[in-house]
C-alpha cells in the first residue's frame, strides 16, 4: 500500500483546504460586492450630478429668459409712452383727443382707458377701450385717483412718466383683473400742462410684450414681493418639476417682480442626452460587471471541478498498485507513480534524472533493454497483451513483472511518448510454482493410489510363478529324496524355475518401475515404448476382468514430445476406467481398444466437458492421437457434468482423481483430453500430444 493515499471525500485531510477555500470564496464575494456597490455609487453620483449641471443649465437658462423679457416689456411700455405722447401732437381739442384715443386703444389691447387731465388732475378728455365696456363700473374712477396723483407728482418731478401702485379692477361681469396706471406730464411752451394717463391691464400688457414661444413653455407673471400673482399668462402647471426665475421691473414711481415658471419632466429621467449617455454607460457598466461576475462565477465553478478532477486522479494514482511509468518521445523518463517507486525502491526524482540505463534494470540484461528501448522509440509497436521482463529493486533482488506499454496520444491527436503499466508478477510465480509443487505431489499420490489398488492384482499374478516355482522345487526336492537325480530332469527343473523367477521380477520391476521413475524431463518417446511400459499392469487387470486388450498403433504414429511417466500413467488411468465400466457387460463383449495414429488438422471434433473444441489448437504443429475406447456403461448427463472435476467418482473404492489429473497432464503437455460415445455402446476417450520434433 502506498502510505498516506488521500481519499476523496474523506473528512479529516480535507478539512483544512475546504476551509481555505470557503474563506478565499468568501473575500472574493466580498471583493465583489463592494466593486458593485463602488460602481453603482459612482454611477448614481455621476447620474446625479449629470442632471443637477442639466438643472442649473435650464436655470440659467431661465434668468436670462426672465431678464430678456424684463427688457422687452421696458422697450414696450417706452414705446407706449411715445404712442400716448403722439396722441397731444397739433394741440388738439377734447373732442378731437377723443376720437384719436379710441383709435390708439383698437390697436393697443393693453390699454384699458386713457385720460388727459389738467394740471390740478381735472379730467378733460377720456376714452375707455373698445374692449372693455366702462372699466370703472363697479368702483369708479375718483376711488383711484389718489393713486393717480402720486403718480403725476412723480411724472412731473421727474419729467417723464411714472407709474402708480398696481390695484385690482373687478368687471360687472364678475370678472376683474390687476390693473396699473402710468402718468405722463404734459409741457407746453415749456410749461406744465397737465397729466397723459393711462391705465394698463397687466395681464393683457404680458399677453402683447412677452414673446409667444415663450408662452408655450413658460408661465409668465407679475407678482407682489411677498410672492402674491397680480398677473398671470401662459401653460399651466401640469407636470411634477418647476424651475422659477424672478426678475424686477424697476419703472419710475412703481417696481414689480416678472416671475418665470418653466415645467420639466420627472426629475433624473433621461433629461437630455449628456445624461442619456451617462446613463447608457453606467448602465453598460452594470451589464459588464454582471457578465464579470458570471464569468467568474462560471470560472470559480471550472477551478473548483479541476480540482476535484484532479485530486480524484491523484487519489486514484496513489492508490494503483500497478506502477506506472510515463516516457516521452527521447525515453526520458517524465512520470512515476508511487506504486511504481515502492516496486523498484527508488525516488521519482532518482527515477526522472537521464540515465544511460535505468537503475531497475539488472546489469546482466541492460544490453537488451537498452535494445528494447531503442528499438520501441523506433516505433516497434508492443505487444497488446503485455510482455514478461525482469526489474531489479534498489538492494539488488530481482523481481519478474508484467509489462504493457502503449503509446501516449495527447489531447490534439499526436503521440508524445510511451506510457507503461508494470504488474509484481512475483507473488503470482509463487502460487503457481506452489501448485505446481502440489500437482506433483497430487500426481504421486495418484500413482501410489493406483498401486495400492493393484496390489491384489500382483499378488494374485505373483502367486502364479511362485506356485511354479515352488512345484518345480519341490518336484526337485522329491528326486533327490529319492535319491535318482537326471541331470536332464533337474536342468529342466532349475530353467522353469528361471523362467517363472524372471516373470515374477518383471511383474515386480514393472511395478517399481511406475512407482519411481519422476524425472520431470520431456523427451522423444515413440507410441509403442509408452505401451509397452504400461502393458504388463493393463494385462494384469484385463486378465483379472477378463478383458481382451486390443492395441492398434498406426505405422505412421510418430514419437511424441512428452514426459514419459505422466503420459504412462494417464494411458493406464484410461485403460484401467474403461476396463472397470465394463464389468457389467458380458464377458464376450468386454474388449478394451487402444490406439494410437496421426492426428491430421481435418479430422473432425469431439465432444468434451466443455462442449465440442478441436483437437488440435495449432495447425503448425503435428499431433499424435491416443484412444483407449470401452464397450462399458457409457457415461450418463449428469456423470458428464463433474466428470473432470477432482473427487469426483462413483465408484466405492475409487478416489476421483484419475481423470483430472490426466487432463491437467495432457494440457501441461500442449493437447486435449475429450471423450466420445462409442457404437453401439461404451465410450472412446482421447488425447492428443505433440510429435516430437525430427
Ligand atoms: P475414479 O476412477 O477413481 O472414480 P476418475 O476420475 O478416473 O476417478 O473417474 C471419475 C468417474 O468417471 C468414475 O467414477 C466413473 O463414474 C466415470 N468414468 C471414468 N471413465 C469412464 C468410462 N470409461 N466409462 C464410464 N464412466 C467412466
């Protein structure tokens, strides 16, 4: 295990960054927030200050809009006074004055009535407008006149007009409106002759001197200091704001106040098109730094599944108990993982320095890594499934690994270099020289068994010679008790017991001969020698079961390629399984045929264990068929299913190994084992090994 794996999603080791970051997270939220509110201050001053430049700008504007129409008003009425003046021009008679003035008043609607009165302010002469019927109705003129006198005292101080107090003058008609006189002396021959005076409608008087396009969007009026309307003219008051500018119109004996009002839209609402632009790009501000949060937003996201991705995978190298190894395209070394470290024992910075040879190789085969190396920089393509070498730790043990290598493809489609996965094969050599190691055990026990159980057997064929010679003996004895001894008779006598003493030890040796030989060695062995070794025991048991053995081997059949005492001991196992199935047939038909022939690559398939395979797996190579067949029971479904599997028997005395271990031994030996039914009854086993090479 590779110490300190971090694991994704566990508690303690995280704890701390996950920290760190909620606490970064939060000052960079926080670094936002207040950028925001800075710019949305910003943008609100900026706003602000756009429209209260606007304000003052209209205000401005204003002034000299009120200070414009102050002095038309003041040319006006100065012209006025000249049109009154006209009116004494040819020194005219009362009633000629009259005539003169009604026409002056048709073409001046300001004017309400206009009067010419001697120097003590007796009237002489009066015309009212034609529009306005008796002005004075309802109050009468002498109520004014104390007014009026002021005036002329000041208009003949002065020697030029002056005008009285403005005074309101109700209508019959229920109406009324703010009136104000204007004296203007009269000088005869250098002498005062007496007062001009007239009386303006001041409502009418703004109606004719105030110019009309003001009108449209102004209010225009006369009021008092305290603010109180005399008159007023122009758009009413509709909207919410108001911008108002006052202006005194000083005239001599009387001063009013001129007051323009001028109505604007809601206030900060796009007021012109400086504040539109600031507007507009406070606004884009706003989208920008709304796009700027979610980009970094989406970011923040990005970085935090990197690091997730990346801590996974780094987890994930931890802990691999496969070494990986990653080189580039020089076969330089420019990856490790720990697994990789702890199989060879050293550093990845030891491992990543540029070596001539790596310093896991064992020195006795750098020669051909080296080549090896040279040779997949070349562009030799490793094999898919991997490939066995020998690495060497740092104190020097070597180690057998799996080893498989594949290009390395970065993101854009190209190759970069080599990247390689190494597997400790070393625990797996040891379990399968272990098994091995109890195979071999297994199969001696096996033959042991085998032995044991033909122990009888060898009794009874032993007691065969051993009668014969103790009859021959005794035969001997009996003539030389009897004192007549032919040399002819005791020669016959001592051969039979010769002959029976030599089949008795080759029963023996026979035996003995299974039972010791165990050399491991594969050798050349023709089909008749492996026979012949196994004969004797077969014929042993036939004899006893009354069998008829019948052996075919083909002139053709080759010598094989195997280890003669396990293949022996499998031909045996076949003969002896095949001769015991058929101890419920009748004697007659108790034959058990063993064969042997070429095997040749069309012959057809058999059936097995594992369903129908051929017998051969490599075409190149040729095989030898042995069969042992039987006229027996036959095997039944359900004797099929476990028939190969260890222990299984169904027979009282059997052990149930015979047939697994002759499969794992023909298999060992590159072959078969499958068996067949066999006509009309009983079954034909088979196996296949290899032929020995010429
Ligand atoms: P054992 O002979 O000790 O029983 P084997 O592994 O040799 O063990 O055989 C397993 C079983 O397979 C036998 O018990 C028998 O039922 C069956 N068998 C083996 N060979 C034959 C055969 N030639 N004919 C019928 N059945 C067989």
């Amino acid at each position: 295990m590779p110490a300190a794996t971090p694991a994704i999603g566990s508690s303690q080791p995280s704890d701390q960054p996950a920290e760190k970051t909620a606490l970064a997270g939060n000052r960079r939220w926080l670094l936002w927030g207040l950028l925001a509110c800075l710019l949305a201050s910003l943008m609100g001053t900026l706003v602000w200050l756009t429209g209260r430049y606007e304000l003052s700008q209209q205000q401005m504007q204003l002034e000299q809009d009120a200070a414009a129409v102050v002095s038309d008003i003041r040319s006006g009425l100065n012209r006025r006074v000249q049109s009154l003046q006209s009116l004494q021009v040819g020194d005219p008679s009362p009633q000629g004055w009259s005539f003169e003035a009604v026409a002056l008043l048709r073409e001046h609607r300001e004017w309400v009535h206009i009067e010419w009165r001697d120097q003590r302010l007796a009237l002489l002469a009066g015309a009212d407008s034609p529009y306005w019927r008796n002005p004075f109705a309802r109050i009468g003129r002498a109520s004014v006149l104390s007014e009026v006198g002021i005036a002329c005292a000041t208009a003949s101080r002065l020697s030029g007009p002056a005008y009285a107090n403005s005074y309101y003058l109700p209508q019959p008609d229920g109406l009324g409106m703010e009136v104000m006189d204007v004296c203007l002396p009269l000088i005869r021959d250098g002498l005062p002759a007496g007062y001009l005076v007239a009386t303006y409608a001041l409502p009418d008087l703004l109606a004719e001197m105030v110019p009309r396009q003001l009108l449209r969007s102004h209010q225009v009026s006369f009021t008092e200091a305290d603010g109180t309307r005399l008159a007023m003219l122009g758009e009413g008051q509709r909207r919410s704001g108001q911008l108002q500018a006052q202006q005194l119109l000083d005239l001599p004996g009387h001063t009013l106040v001129l007051r323009l009002d001028r109505w604007i839209g809601a206030p900060g609402l796009l007021p012109n098109v400086l504040t539109a632009l600031v507007a507009t790009v406070s606004l884009a501000l706003a989208v920008v730094l709304a796009l700027l949060v979610r980009d970094s937003r989406r970011r923040q996201r990005a970085e935090r599944e990197l690091a997730e991705a990346l801590a996974f995978r780094k987890a994930m190298e931890d802990s691999l108990v496969t070494g990986l190894r990653a080189r580039d395209l020089q076969g330089r070394v420019t990856y490790v993982n720990p697994a990789f470290c702890a199989m060879v024992g050293f550093s990845a910075q030891e491992l990543k320095q540029p070596h001539d040879t790596q310093p896991y190789w064992p020195p006795e085969m750098a020669a051909e890594y080296q080549s090896r190396l040279i040779s997949r920089l070349a562009g030799a393509v490793p094999p898919r499934t991997g490939f066995e070498s020998v690495f060497m730790r740092r104190d020097g043990t070597r180690f057998p690994v799996l080893v498989i290598e594949a290009p390395l493809i970065d993101a854009g489609g190209v190759q970069t270099g080599w990247m390689s996965a190494f597997l400790d094969i070393s625990e797996q050599r040891r379990v399968e020289e272990l098994s091995r190691a109890s195979q071999e055990r297994l199969q001696a026990t096996a033959r042991l068994a085998t032995v044991g159980e033909m122990a009888s057997l060898l009794s009874h064929e032993l007691n065969q010679p051993l009668a014969a010679i103790s009859s021959y003996a005794t035969g001997s004895l009996n003539l030389l008790a009897q004192g007549a001894l032919p040399a002819e008779a005791l020669r016959q006598a001592m051969h039979g017991i010769a002959g029976q003493a030599e089949r008795a030890g080759k029963v023996i040796r026979s035996v003995h001969d299974f039972v010791r030989r165990r050399d491991q060695q594969r050798e050349a062995v023709t089909p008749q020698a492996l026979l012949d070794a196994v004969m004797p025991l077969i014929v042993l048991q036939a004899r006893k079961l009354h069998v008829r053995v019948l052996v075919d081997v083909h002139a053709d059949a080759p010598a094989v390629w195997c280890d003669r005492t396990m293949v022996e001991q499998v031909l045996l196992n076949l003969a002896r399984n095949g001769m015991q199935a058929m101890d419920q047939v009748p004697i007659a038909a108790r034959d058990l045929r063993i064969g042997v022939r070429l095997r040749r690559p069309s012959a057809g398939t058999a059936r097995g264990a594992s369903g129908p395979a051929p017998l051969e797996d490599a075409a190149s190579l040729t095989w030898v068929e042995f069969s042992v067949g039987d006229g027996g029971i036959g095997i039944t479904p359900e004797v099929a299913q476990r028939i190969f599997t260890p222990f299984f028997t169904t027979k009282a005395q059997g052990m149930g190994l015979g047939l697994s271990l002759c499969r794992t031994v023909v298999e060992q030996h590159g072959g078969a084992l499958l068996y067949e039914p066999r006509q009309p009854q009983g079954t034909v086993f088979r196996f296949t090994l290899p032929a020995a090479p010429d």
